[in-house]
C-alpha cells in the first residue's frame, strides 16, 4: 500500500512541477497597473484560457497531493523503539577495526604464501634447467669421445697400413 501511495505522490509531485512551470507569469509590473490590466482575476474569460486551465488543475493536484500525504502519514507503520538488548547486538567501531584487522592479516599470509610458492616454481625450474645443461654435456661429451674413438681408430688403421707398406 505505501509503495503504491508513494508512486502517486511521485507522479503527483511530478505533474504538479510540470504545471507550475507552464502557467505564465501573474506579475505584469507596472504595464498591468498603467494600461488598467485587460485580464482581471474575476474576468469572463480566465476559466476557458489555457492559463486558467492550468491554475484549476494545479489547485486539484494540491489538494490530492496533500490529502495523500496525509493518508500516508496515517498509514505508517509504527516504529519500535530499540531495546537494550538489541543494542548488544550491535557491531561498534572498535569490532570493525579488529575484524580489518584480522582480514589485513589473513591477505599478508596468503600473499607470504604465495611468494613461497613462486620461488619453490622458480627453484624447481632452475634445477630442470641444470640437469638438460647436464644431459647435454654428457652427450656432447660422448659424441666427441666417439669422434676422438674413431679418430684414433683410424689412427691405428694409417699406422698399420704405413708399417706394411714400409716392410
């Protein structure tokens, strides 16, 4: 019910902005006073302009406008009053900086943690590193022993054909 009374008044309060804004101005300074005012208050015709208009449905909204307000007014919930009990359960200054202060604790932890993790990551990818740099020493350190083997092995071959074709 409240809500519904509160979009009226809002309407309302919008058409009522609305309306003001349209009439035209009742101060004519001195022009009205001089040329003796062609439009009176009780004139013939003021019912029938567009000003006139305006003025009877700007008096019609205020009047609802406030009598609406008035049965909202009347329509409002009561409000309970805090009991002292209910104050106990509420959260004071002093237990939020304790609780920003346990948050700050438990971020500078998980951010500690992580750092650990990084450089366990980075110690385990330098060992990785170290043992391809191993391997591939060995392997190089092969392929030239096998190299060096045949070398000498070929070696031993020209120096045995030298020798039989000196005998």
């Amino acid at each position: 019910m409240n809500t519904v009374l509160g979009i009226v008044i809002l309407v309302m309060s919008i058409f009522l902005v609305a309306t003001i804004l349209l009439q035209s101005s009742k101060d004519h300074r001195m022009s009205g006073t001089i040329a003796g005012g062609a439009e009176t208050f009780f004139g013939k015709q003021k019912g029938k302009t567009m000003d006139g208009l305006l003025n009877k449905l700007t008096t019609i909204v205020c009047i609802i406008f406030f009598i609406v307000v008035l049965v909202m007014y009347v329509l409002q919930p009561e409000a309970t009053p805090i009991t002292p009990s209910e104050l106990d359960n509420v959260i004071t200054e002093e237990d939020i900086a304790n609780l920003e202060t346990e948050v700050e604790g438990e971020a500078e932890t998980e951010t500690e943690a992580e750092a650990e993790t990084e450089v366990e990551a980075e110690t385990e990818t330098e060992a990785e590193a170290e043992t391809e740099v191993e391997a591939e020493t060995e392997t190089e350190a092969e392929t030239e022993a096998e190299v060096e083997g045949e070398t000498e092995a070929e070696a031993e071959v020209e120096t045995e054909t030298e020798e039989t074709t000196a005998e």
